[in-house]
C-alpha cells in the first residue's frame, strides 16, 4: 500500500492549482489509503500533522526537529519533516531527509513524490523525472493524485526539448566593403624586373555604410546522458556596393557527451556564401572535442576538424583544410560575477584538391582567445585571433620574383550587449567594434578592414 504524507507545497515551480487539488487529494485519502508502518514506541503518534492541510511550514519543521531524538527509525517521520525543509526551500537538508525515509521504506509513496521535486529543485531533471515515472507504474495511486502526477510528468519532459528563434537587425558602417588591398598599387615581376601596375577602382578598398540581418533558429533535445542540439543560421549584409553585398546560410548539428570526468562533442555541418548575388563558397565540416573535467576553474580539450571548401565557378581553389588545436576553457564566479575565457592554439593544413592551384599546399597555425565579461547592466566580449600561413610552392613568377606566399591576419573584436524592453518585447541592443589586418610578401593580399556598427536582437 502507498503511504502518503502531505505532498502540498508552496513552491513557484509547481503550478497553483495543481498544489490545491493535490491536498484535496491528500486529505481525503488520508483516512482510507495510509497505512502506517510499525513505529519505534519512543516515537509519538505523527498523525495529527497529516490532518493539516494549511501548516506553517517553519513551525511545523521546529516541532519536528525536537522528535528526531525518538523517530530515528520512522520512515514517516523523515517524509514529513523532508516535506517541510522542501516547502521552506531548504533543499540540502530535504534532500537528506527524504533518502534516509526512502532507506527506511523504499516503497513511502509520500517521500518518493517530494524526493522527485527536490531532485527537480536541485536540477537533477532526468532522475525527478524517473522517480515520477516509478510512481506513475504503481497500482495503488488514489485516482485523484494520477492525473496531477501525470501533468508534472508531462510539464518536466517539456523541458528537455528547448526551441529559440532569434532575429536581428544592424546598422554600421565599413571602411573594406569588398575586402580590397591597402595599397592602389601593385609591383609585377616578369623576369625580375620590377614594374609597377595600378590596379582599377572596383578593386581598391570600397568603404560605406551597410545593413546587417539575420535569422536563426536553434534546437536542443536533451537525454539522461547526452543531448542534441540543431542550429540553422540565415545572415545577410547589403549596402550601396552592391557587387560586395553578402548572403550567408549555416546549419549545424551537435551530439554532446558530458560526464564528470569528461566530455564529448561531436559536430557536423555545411555553409553556403554568397557574394555579389552570385554563388561563391560551400564548406561542408565535421569535428570533435574531448573536454577534460575536475573540479578546476580551467579545463582543457582537445580538437580536430575537417572542412571541405568548395569554390563556384573556381574549382581550382578548392581543398581539405584539417586543424588540430588544444586549448581551455574557464569559467570564474567572483561574487555575482563571473568571466568566461577560452583560449586555443591550432595547427591548420589546407591541401588542394586539383593541381594548378597557386601556391600549392599550405600549412600554419592559429591562436585565439574569447572572453566574456558581465557588467553591471550588460555583457562585455572581446575576440581575438591571429593566423600565419605559409605556402608549399613558389605562388607566382609575376609576383615576389617567384617567391613562397606567406600570410599573417589579425583581427580583434569587440561586442556590448545589454537587454532591454523594446516594442514591447525582450531584446538585446548590440554594439560591435572589429578591426582586422592581414600582411604578406605579396602586395596583393595586404588589407586592412574596420567596421563599426549598432543594432538590436530579439528573441522569440
């Protein structure tokens, strides 16, 4: 038989009307569905707190706590006072509580229905969601108390699936539209001999004011184990140069592992860019990390990726580019702020996949550092990235006398973000800065790019 105690709580997770029909439960069912187990003698008659359907739930644990001395060994006296300590949102020490009735008598319907939302309190979701389901098995539920514990049932396996939709909208202007090279001039070298060549308008740095939009959805299934998250991205750039305007969409697929001692994600997805109207690049992607855990402020994993780069209308650019990297990720709470850091080297090599491509092969290496930092009304993030590389053969006779192309590009951006209430609505005004350059022996691939903009992100 299910032996119940009061199960009643005012609590804000567990809807009001549920909480009012569940003591109507209680309260009748008292008198013909609890069955109490045989008690130490020492241990007074508990049934009179049973029959109090609005109690004060401090005075209630005070009364309690001075019978523990004499109900060390009363299961049904640990559910009550573990009811108390939940309602009063003392959740470590209900939590104590109620195991020890659940050792006492493991089949104490009472305490099995307030283990499982202090388990929901404290986070532990899958395992709330298990004891509910254990209790849902039993034969002996009055037919009152089902349905309520079904509607919790179905209310927490709501939210292991989490659905986001995200709109946004910037303003901001561009002193590289098109991604031109710093220099109006470049030097050829046919037979050694320097000659200098002005390159055309639509070549040199086209600066102006553009727009910036996109929508983004975002998916997450979560298991006991693992989760599932899906993500598919629609971004477009327009502005007076139109043969610079851009039109970006990404999806992305993640399996993550977490444990304590470590974790592991694995990612698969595909991008596809457009540039001027016209199809420029497709990269489909694959990788995996291996995240060490402990209980450290910093862990660090591990990373391999392979993008597949496939170039319209220029299949001599295409290649299998891999990167290998390390790196950590920390996270500090200092009061009631706390930085978040993610630091990581990478090796990078890009293989051609036709011959004739210029420069051949070509190999470097990457760092980057993200940083996150909560103010006081918003959130402050900083980016930064550095990237060398280095062709495997001479690029061109006309350029650099033959030479080897070398590459060297940093950037660093930076993004203020605070909500606010805006058309009635939750959104986020956005303020980015970013800045990039990128030197070679080549005068050709010299740039330089600064943009500034403003703008605001909804959430639906």
């Amino acid at each position: 038989m299910l032996k119940l105690a009061p199960f009643a709580r005012q609590h804000s997770r567990l809807f009001f009307i549920a909480k009012q029909c569940m003591r109507v439960v209680t309260g009748a069912v008292i008198g013909i569905f609890l069955v109490f187990p045989a008690v130490a003698k020492a241990c007074p008659d508990l049934s009179p707190y049973f029959l109090d359907s609005e109690p004060d739930w401090a005075e209630r644990e005070r009364q309690l706590a001075e019978l523990m001395p004499e109900c060390l060994d009363n299961s049904q006296y640990f559910a009550l006072i573990g009811s108390a300590q939940l309602n009063l949102g003392q959740l470590a020490p209900a939590l104590e509580s109620l195991e020890r009735a659940l050792l006492q008598d493991p089949q104490n319907g009472a305490a099995q229905i307030d283990y499982a939302e202090t388990l929901y309190e404290i986070g532990q979701l899958f395992g709330a969601l298990e004891l509910n389901r254990q209790l849902l098995r039993r034969d002996d539920l009055p037919a009152g108390l089902q349905p309520l514990l079904e509607q919790r049932q179905l209310r927490w396996q709501a939210l292991t699936r989490q659905t986001s939709l995200e709109a946004d909208l910037r303003a901001g202007y561009d002193n590289n539209l098109n991604g031109g090279p710093d220099s109006s001039q470049i030097t050829l070298t046919p037979s050694g001999e320097p000659i200098l060549l002005s390159l055309s308008p639509e070549l040199q740095p086209i600066s102006g004011p553009y727009l910036n939009m996109g929508l983004s959805g975002r998916l997450r299934q979560l298991a006991a184990d693992h989760q599932h998250n899906w993500s598919t991205a629609l971004r477009g750039r327009v502005s007076e140069d139109t043969d610079s305007d851009l039109l970006q969409f990404a999806t992305q697929y993640a399996y993550i592992k977490p444990a304590q001692e470590h974790s592991w994600q694995f990612v698969a997805g595909m991008n596809h860019l457009l540039y001027g109207g016209s199809a420029l690049f497709t990269g489909a992607e694959a990788s995996a990390r291996y995240q060490l855990g402990g209980s450290g402020t910093c862990k660090p994993y591990y990373e391999l990726a392979v993008q597949q780069q496939y170039y319209h209308g220029q299949h001599v650019l295409n290649a299998l580019e891999s990167k290998l990297g390390a790196g950590l990720n920390c996270n500090s709470v200092q009061a009631a702020r706390g930085y978040q850091l993610t630091a990581e080297i990478s090796a990078l090599n890009n293989k051609a996949l036709r011959s004739g491509r210029l420069g051949g092969n070509r190999a470097g290496w990457q760092v980057g550092l993200d940083w996150r930092y909560p103010l006081s009304r918003g959130t402050l993030r900083a980016q930064l990235n550095y990237t060398e590389l280095q062709d495997r053969d001479s690029y061109s006779p006309l350029l650099a006398s033959g030479a080897d192309r070398w590459q060297n590009r940093g950037s660093v951006s930076l993004q203020y973000a605070e909500p606010i209430n805006l058309f009635g609505r939750d959104s986020t005004l956005l303020i980015n800065l970013f800045s990039q350059r990128q030197t070679s022996n080549i005068q050709l691939f010299r740039t330089a790019d600064t943009s500034a903009e403003i703008g605001f992100s909804w959430a639906f």
